[in-house]
C-alpha cells in the first residue's frame, strides 16, 4: 500500500500567535483587538493580521493588517480599513489609534458617509 503523505500534511502557519486577543483601556471605554494571526516585531511590537476588528460599544474597525503595541496600547494600519459606528461609515487607506483609544485618524483616500 502506498500512502502519499501530500494528502495529510496539515496547513502550518508562520504566525507566532493564533486568534490573538487584546483590548485598549482607557477611563471611559474598552476597545477589544482581535485578528487571526500575530507575530512579534518586538517585545511590545506585534503585526497582526487577517480579518484584524476593533470593536467598542460605540464603533468597530476592520482591516487586514495593523501593528499593534502593547505597551502604549497604539495600532496602525496602512491597509484598506472601514470604521463602522451609528450614523457613520469610514473607509479609508489606513488609520492610527492613540490615546489609549481617545483619538483615531484616517489616512489616505477616504469616504466618508454620514446618516
């Protein structure tokens, strides 16, 4: 019997992190990061990706890639992103998150609709 070990290798991934999870706090509200995959730039670096959300009670964020530091509690983004939160739509080229998640820019190429 001869078994081809193609049918049975399993789909390894090069991420250092599954499913990582995080949340930006600050005094008012939490902002939880999730993502399918993450790897460490450095100790507080950390490149997470695909189907990347940030989700508060007040807005949400997707995109496919953000860098995210742990320390400072920052992201940013320089890939294709939508904001979603009531009465309002954002898509744009990128973003940046700081302040603990007071402050929120939009980079690049954006349309904004307002309801």
């Amino acid at each position: 019997m001869n078994i081809k070990s193609d049918k049975y290798k399993k789909n390894v991934s090069k991420a250092d992190i599954d499913l990582p999870r995080f949340t930006i706090n600050n005094e008012e509200k939490k902002i939880y990061v999730s993502a399918k995959e993450g790897n460490f730039l450095s100790n507080n670096n950390i490149l997470l990706s695909k189907n990347v959300r940030f989700k508060s009670n007040d807005f949400s964020i997707e995109t496919e890639k953000v860098i995210f530091n742990r320390t400072e509690q920052t992201a940013n983004s320089k890939s294709k992103s939508l904001f979603k939160a009531k009465n309002t739509i954002i898509s744009s080229d990128g973003f940046n998150i700081f302040d603990k998640g007071d402050k929120i820019v939009f980079y690049g190429k954006s349309f904004i609709v307002l309801k």
